[in-house]
C-alpha cells in the first residue's frame, strides 16, 4: 500500500516524473486529469537468487587474447573516424537501446535478478534512460564538432571558472523546472575552457591513439558498463574490451546489442568471468589502459597486488597501466536547519529513504550518513518522519554478495541500531532489514570514536544519523547556530566520511537568503566530485553533462572514491566537481521516489521522452499523454 501519505501523494502529484518536475502548462494540465487518475502498484516480485540466477560462460584465455588483439589493429581506425560519423553511430544506438529494453525486455530481465517492490520495471526503467539521454548527449556534442556550447560561464571571486550546463532546451526544463546543472572546473583551468583535447589533436593533424582500454563493468548497476565504455571511446578514443561483472553478467548481451554500431566496427567486445578473466586482462601487454567501477580492494590488487602488499614498507606499483576508477563511498547529507514546513520534511525525509532503499542500498551514491544540528528544532520530527517512511518501504533482497557480513559488521558496531524494516519469511533470498542508528555524536566521529559509520561502506540498507552539538557560544541565536553548523559539517563529511565521490546539502530558502555566504562557502568547500543541493546526490549520476568520479586529488596509496571521471558528454578537458541546484520542493512524487503510484506506466515515456528530445514527435506526444493520464 501506499502508507498513511500515499492518497494525498497520488491526488497532489502525478506519481513520477511531470508530478516532481512540470511547470507551467503541464501542470496545469495535470490537475485537469487528476480526477481520472488512480494510483497502481504492483505485487512484490523476489529476484532470481542462488542458481537460478542467469550466468554466461567464462570466456577462454585465448578467446580474450583474441579480443584484444582483434581490438589493437581496430585503435587505430578508430582515432580517425570523424565527429560525423561518431554523431551518426550514436543517434544508430538510440532506437536500437529503446528496442532492447522494451522489445527484447533487457528491463525486465534486470528486474528478475533485483527483485520489484510496487513498481514493476520502473526502477530499472528509469535508471536506463541515463544511457538514452547520454547518448544523445554525446551525439549532440559529436555534432557540435566536439565543442557544443554551454549556456554560459561564470567566474567565482577566487578565479574559479562554473559552466552552466544545464537544463537545456524545452524538455530537460520540462524535465528539471527550476534547476541548475553547473560543470566546476579545477582551479587554473584554461580560460575561456577548453573542450575535447582528442579532437582538437586530430584537427592539427596528430590524432590521438589511446589504444585498448579494459573495463571492469560495475556489478550493481549495468547501466555503468555502457556509460564507461561510451567515456573511453569518446572522451579518451580507445577502443574497449568490457568485462561483465559476474553479478550482472546476465545484462552483457543486451549490452552489446545497444553498442551494436561500435560492436559491428570492432571498435567495443565483450567478455565474462570472474577473477581469472579480470587478471588476465589488467596484465595484458596488449591493454594500454583500465577503467573500473568496483571496490577499493580490487583497485588495490590491480595496482599493488593487493591492500597487504599496499601497506608493506618499500611497496611498489604493480601495474604501469593509465588506471582510472570510480569506487565506493559512504555518502552524507547534510541538513541544515532553517523555516521547514511538515510538507518540506515529508519530501525530504522521503528523498532520504529513497536513495537508501533503492537497488536494495547496494548503490556507491546510497543515502548512508545524515549530519544533523542538535540546535535545529525540528530535528526530533524529521528523524521520526524518516523512521515512519522507512517503516513503511517493502522490504527488499540484499541480492549482493556480502551484504549480509557487511550488516553483521554495522551491527557489532552499533547493537543498538533500531531494526524498523519488517524481514519477511516468504522472501526468495536474504533481506537486510531496513536499520537506523540516530544520535552519534560528531564529538565522537571527529575524534575517530564510534565512527564506523562513517569509515565503512556497509553496502545495504542501513542509514545512521550522526549530529552536530549546538554551539554554546551561539546560545538560543538560531542564525548563529547555522553559522556555526554548516562550517563544521562541511568539514565533517570531508574529513571523516570514507570516498569523497558525492554528498547532498539541503538547506531551505529562509537559510540560503539569511546566509548566503555561508551557503555558498559549503557548496564551494565540500570536497566531493558531485554535490547536490535540495535534491539526492545519486540524481547527479544521472546528469551526464556534468562529471561523475571521485573529487581530484586521491592517489593509488589512498583512493577512496577513485581516480578520474566518467559522463562529462560536453567533453570539457578540466573538471572538477559537478554541483546541481534543485528548487526547494514540497509534496510532491518524484521519479526517483522508491514507492510512486503508476510509476510502471512512465518509465517507457520518459525513455523516449529523454532519449530522443523531440516534444512533438509522435512518440513523445504519446509518452506527455501518458505521463498526464497517469
């Protein structure tokens, strides 16, 4: 069921993406249909577990030392082929991806392996058309001859140079109404920004060769395989051998059917197996580079053999490879006090248990650290709003390997975590009941007492909540309170949170307007590759415009989130973090909600609706009659 708020949510929203993200005519559209929309979910489903999981047969050593050398002779073609031909490939794969996940139903069997909790597909549905809207990203950007305009440039007052990125056009701001997608660029960029370093070498005559690139695909999400491999040839013009992760290896046919246009070329090829096949790879003197998405002990045995050999006194790098990486982190919010009303605490604390619950917490940008103000007033009701929404999300199969030894592991460190998640005897599989530690002093964090929360990436469903102590100087000052908290905080989530990959910061209107310094000195001092605010960090995933990786600086001795960056479709050369602005929002259903009504019947719409952007094509005009009606 819908909870005790699902009623309200289904009248007042349209239950996905046009309720949270429709302006003007739209909106006024949907409160037309309102009284002939109802609100549906669908039974839970329990994922295929064990050996009824679908597998793909190990490929062979020689077969994989024959994908690599049929990809070497392929690299060199590659680097030449023009932006045209590229735009051309790109715009070939958008049907081709539509087809697959609907025709050929690659949604659906993702969906059997992770289970369906009320939303059928849509879960895995939505989370496809970060590829769609990628690719026509890219495609645009191919077309704009590797340098497509953003919509402009600022310059901070310490030089910094932000580039508005996004939304652009009519249906990302039908999409995004009221946000702002910015692309921060490192310190000492070039000015004015430069863009698409391979491409302008190969305009003078000198095209970059970047050789076979290996990519580890991510076992949680099959989207990354797709998105990493279109990084490495665009963004770095390797070609690419992709190793399917075993725990998703199902998905690798579909995926190589959606990269057809570069398959057909020999440009991209697909393996599987498990750590034979992955050493054999990242040894292999005919792989020029690495790119993976996985754990920081599988970085730490590419490059030093393993975490022991790592920290053994005169260590040496075992692998002389490029090496690029997105790994783990245990992801903050930041919440900060400010004029909250109970609506603006239903939306928010309900972002917080989405983004936790979602892939059964087995996300790298999950919901797992809220820093809070022991000043704020209504601390005490968002804790309970969160506890009251966790309560209610069905229960879920922690299908991962290790989840259940990762629980056991928080819960030594905190037996006294509160279990609010019900542990259903019917479930085909293991379930993490949903748990929630509050109360954990920043005193303590900060001095590396009681600090598991913050040190170690439990990888399923639980969340902590660690709280900031008022400020005795600040007294009953509310304003001196927040001035004091959101500095600490800040440095908290920067230098207590293990990965530094993304973080949200959810401040209300009444705070930003009193404090505007201070709101911006947070935005500007959180040291993470994506920061979103008033919104879920996991949404920056799916804004490829801006960069997605670790925030510079980690080196192979300590990782943390990674080396590099992925997305970044406008190919800027320099990017530092991505920082996405979402209006302030109150009751209302996003797409990204764990629980919306009739999220079944919008994933497709929004599909097409993304991936093609072309309002009043035929298939559009029936996905915004969809999304309306439902």
């Amino acid at each position: 069921g819908a909870g005790r708020c699902g009623d309200r949510r289904a009248m007042v929203s349209m239950g996905g993406l046009v309720g949270a993200t429709t302006p003007g005519l739209l909106s006024f559209a949907s409160c037309l249909v309102r009284p002939f929309k109802k609100s549906h979910r669908t039974p839970t489903r329990w994922p295929k577990v064990g050996d009824a999981r679908d597998g793909m047969a190990p490929t062979p050593l020689d077969e994989v030392d024959a994908v690599v050398g049929a990809l070497r002779e392929k690299s060199a073609e590659w680097c030449r082929v023009p932006c045209g031909q590229r735009a051309a490939m790109l715009r070939d794969m958008i049907p081709l991806l539509i087809d697959e996940l609907t025709d050929n139903r690659a949604v659906d069997l993702s969906t059997q392996h992770k289970g369906s909790y009320g939303m059928d597909c849509a879960e895995e549905g939505f989370i496809s058309a970060t590829v769609a809207t990628a690719v026509r990203e890219y495609a645009e950007t191919m077309e704009a001859g590797a340098r497509p305009k953003p919509i402009g440039v600022t310059t901070r007052p310490d030089g910094q140079q932000v580039v508005h990125v996004g939304p652009q056009g009519v249906v990302e701001n039908m999409v995004f109404p009221g946000a702002r997608h910015e692309l921060w660029l490192k310190p000492g960029a070039a000015s004015p920004p430069t863009q698409g370093k391979v491409y302008r070498a190969a305009e003078q005559g000198s095209p970059i060769n970047g050789g076979v690139s290996c990519v580890l695909g991510a076992g949680n999400q099959w989207v990354i395989c797709v998105l990493d491999a279109l990084h490495v040839l665009l963004a770095e013009n390797r070609v690419a051998v992709i190793k399917m992760n075993p725990v998703n290896e199902h998905m690798g046919p579909a995926c190589r059917r959606m990269l057809k246009p570069f398959v057909e070329r020999g440009f991209v090829e697909f393996v599987y197996g498990g750590a034979e096949q992955g050493i054999h790879l990242t040894g292999h003197e005919g792989v020029d580079a690495i790119h993976m998405t996985g754990s920081g002990a599988t970085y730490d045995a590419i490059m030093w053999g393993g975490t022991e050999a790592k920290v053994k006194s005169g260590a040496k790098l075992k692998c002389d490879k490029v090496v690029t990486a997105e790994l783990g982190c245990v992801t903050p919010w930041i919440i900060t006090p400010g004029e909250w009303s109970d609506d603006a605490i239903e939306y928010h604390a309900r972002n917080v248990v989405s983004l936790m619950v979602n892939n059964s917490s087995h996300n790298c940008n999950a919901t797992k650290v809220l820093v809070t103000s022991a000043a704020w007033d209504k601390r005490s009701q968002f804790l309970d709003t969160v506890r009251r929404i966790l309560s209610e999300a069905r229960p879920r199969v922690a299908y991962y390997p290790g989840a259940e030894a990762n629980y056991r592991k928080y819960m030594a460190a905190y037996p006294d975590a509160e279990i609010v998640g019900a542990k259903p005897a019917d479930a085909k599989g293991p379930v993490v009941p949903w748990t929630f530690k509050t109360g954990l002093s920043a005193d303590d964090v900060e001095a590396g007492i009681n600090d598991t929360c913050c040190t170690f990436e439990p990888w399923c469903g639980v969340l902590s909540e660690v709280t900031v102590p008022a400020d005795p100087a600040a007294g009953d000052d509310a304003d001196a309170q927040i001035k004091a908290f959101l500095p600490r905080a800040v440095k908290l989530v920067n230098e207590r949170c293990y990965g530094n990959l993304s973080a949200s910061l959810i401040v209300p209107p009444s705070t930003m307007k009193r404090h505007p310094k201070e709101f911006d000195d947070a935005v500007a001092g959180m040291k993470y590759g994506s920061v979103v605010v008033n919104g879920p960090s996991p949404l920056a995933f799916a804004i490829s415009r801006t960069s997605w990786g670790a925030f510079p600086g980690n080196d192979s001795k300590d990782v943390q989130s990674g080396v590099g960056y992925v997305h970044n479709t406008m190919l800027y050369d320099e990017p530092e973090k991505g920082v996405l602005y979402l209006p302030w929002t109150e009751s209302k259903t996003t797409f990204w909600d764990h629980d919306p009504p009739n999220a079944g019947g919008l994933w497709l719409p929004t599909l097409n609706l993304l991936g093609k952007k072309e309002l009043f094509s035929g298939n559009t005009v029936d996905a915004v009659r969809k999304l309306l009606m439902n």
